[in-house]
C-alpha cells in the first residue's frame, strides 16, 4: 500500500508465534531475547507494579501488555548491520510513505499529542529514528537497570531521559488515534503517515471506546482484510459532529495525571 525502498525488518522475541505470514510478505524477522534485567528491575517492572505505580489514567493497556517487553526495542541498537532504523511499533499502521524519516537524525520521535498543547513536551516511543551502535546500547543499559530505577512509561520514559534533546518529528509521523476524538481538528487523511493505535487495540473485541473510534478501526479492518485504504473517509467536520470534545478542565486534569 505505501511502498518503501527500504526493507521491512520485524523484531521479535524468540518464543513469539504466528510469523509466518509476515515472512511470505517478504518480512525479515530477527529473534531476539528479553533484556537480562536483575530480578530487582523486573519486579519493579512488572504489569501489577508498573500499573499500580503509574496508573494509566487515558485508556486502557490490552491484558497481554508486560511492561518488560516494551524495553525489548532497546535492542536495535545492537544492529549494526543496519546504518539507520525507523522503529514503528506494532500498533502502527502506515497510510502514507515515511521513507523521508531515514533523512532525520538519531534521536527523532513525535510528540506524545493526545489531547493539548500541553502534550507536546514529550515524546512517543511509537516511531521514531535510531543510529545503530554498540557502545550506544551498552550506555543504554548501564543506565537502565540502576538500583531503585524506575521508569513510569517504561522505554519510552527512559528514551527521553538518554536523548534529552531528542528531535522533534511532525506528529503526522506518529498520529495517536485519540487525536480523533480529542483534536479533530489536527486529523488531515491526506496528510497523516502514521495511526497509531495506542492503549485499546482496533483487534480487541471489547473495546471501550469503540464506539468513538469506530472509523478509525474500520480503517485497520480494511486495510487487514483488503490491502487499501477505504475510498471514502469522514472529513474533519464530520468528525466534529461525530464525536464530543472532551471539557476543558478533562483536558487538563489527564494531562497531569499521566507522565
């Protein structure tokens, strides 16, 4: 659908399961093994304390969600095989080229826009672009696993305090699907790159706010089951009228809530 003159690698733990159709595709998959935390870190980080001590206030994570996974992403940067990676997350889906994100910089992320300005003082772990090295990912983990470290957002809490003056991309690289609902107003088809589906999954059968994002997972659905996009696709006033804008003061209670 959006073709790439750059290979699509797929990072996989080694026990994970049902990749063969990727592989057909034409995917390259490499397995890698979780990090080798100490037992200290990966309780610290385990779903039951992760949620407890930094309770997702925005959505809801799917019950397959283990913190010590999102940190598995690290890894890339022992690929030297490769002179530069964009990293897409699972959860994205790509409606238009980004082959230009190969231009940006080590580190380069999207804002963490879900529903302010507010948002945009930190980054999105969900795409972004990474120069592969040793030495750099050793730095990684020397730092990561320190006594009593904790890391709120996991890998991507962490990604923002190693590459503190991380690069901006344009939030069309990394659209969070809340923007729908939240921002429609920033919500351009023609513009936007990326989806992504963060929190509740378009897969999920009970989805909680299925019903605000219901053109938006009918969008996944399509391009699953078709390979295309829909031909026709709601504009932003008829997304204004579709779905209510959360109240002001909403706004900016999540937007302290959640770091």
């Amino acid at each position: 659908m959006c073709e790439s003159k750059w290979p699509l690698t797929v990072l996989a733990l080694e026990d994970l399961d049902g990749l063969d159709e990727l592989e057909a595709l034409g995917c390259t998959i490499l397995r890698v093994a979780p990090l080798p935390f100490s037992e200290d870190f990966s309780a610290r980080h385990s779903r039951e304390s992760q949620h407890s001590r930094a309770p997702f206030t925005k959505g809801r994570k799917p019950a397959f969600h283990n913190p010590l996974h999102n940190f598995v992403k690290l890894r890339l940067w022992e690929l030297e095989q490769f002179e530069k990676i964009v990293f897409l997350d699972s959860d994205t889906l790509v409606i238009h080229n980004i082959d230009r994100l190969f231009e940006y910089p080590e580190f380069a992320a999207a804002p963490n826009l879900y529903e302010s300005l507010a948002d945009f003082h930190r980054l999105n772990s969900g795409v972004f672009v990474a120069k592969p090295s040793r030495r750099t990912f050793d730095a990684m983990f020397e730092r990561l696993d320190q006594p009593d470290a904790f890391w709120p957002r996991t890998d991507q809490t962490f990604l923002e305090v190693f590459f503190p003056d991380w690069h901006g991309l344009p939030y069309i690289y990394n659209t969070l699907q809340y923007v729908w609902f939240n921002l429609p107003e920033l919500w351009d088809w023609a513009r936007i790159k990326v989806i992504h589906y963060q929190y509740e999954k378009p897969w999920e059968g009970n989805h909680p706010k299925r019903d605000l994002l219901k053109p938006v997972i009918d969008v996944w659905w399509q391009v699953l089951e078709k390979g295309a996009m829909p031909e026709n696709l709601p504009s932003a006033d008829q997304i204004k009228t579709l779905t209510p804008s959360p109240s002001p003061s909403g706004r900016g209670e999540n937007a302290t809530k959640e770091t």
